[in-house]
C-alpha cells in the first residue's frame, strides 16, 4: 500500500507543478502580429478576441458580454489580419474600429 501512496503523490505533485506553470503564462497583446494572431502561434484566437472584447468593453464600462458579437467581431478581425499580417493586431482592431 505504502508504493501506491508514494506513486500517487509524486503523480498529484506533478500534475499540480504543470497547472501551475500553465498558469503563469503572460502575453503582451500589443505585441501580437496579425500572422501570430491568426496561426495561433501565441495562444488561441479565441482567447485572445476574449480577452479583446474585455478590453474594448472595459473602455466603454460596458459589463455586457455578446457572444454573437464577439463571434463576428473575431471573423472580421481574422479576415482582416489575413491581408495584413504584418500589422500589430491592436493596430489591426484600431483599423477596424474606425
């Protein structure tokens, strides 16, 4: 019983120690490329139009959340990114938004 123990806590260990290095990933989104953006290189586009419309809404002091919108607003950005890859992608939404 006692190597059962031991295997199971060196197993809970390692699966805590990998959540939490998950967790401290940082992404500066002003430095996100529309190339990134759209190849998923730094992390998913969904979290990132997430993370956007939190952003943009925070401006507003709009505490709504509207997932059709956000669906549209993520295609629109994607098409558009896809044009311009190079582009910054707060200067990609900053295009658009105007």
């Amino acid at each position: 019983m006692v190597p059962f123990r031991a295997a199971a806590a060196a197993l809970l260990a390692a699966t805590l120690m990998a959540s939490q290095a998950e967790a401290q990933v940082m992404v500066d989104v002003s430095k996100i490329t529309c190339d990134q953006y759209i190849t998923q290189r730094i992390t998913h586009t969904r979290s990132v139009n997430i993370w956007l419309s939190g952003f943009y809404a925070g401006r507003r002091n709009n505490p709504v959340l509207d997932t059709q919108q956000l669906e549209r607003n993520g295609n629109k950005l994607s098409r558009f990114c896809e044009s311009n890859r190079d582009m910054l992608l707060l200067d990609a939404v900053g295009a658009l938004k105007n």
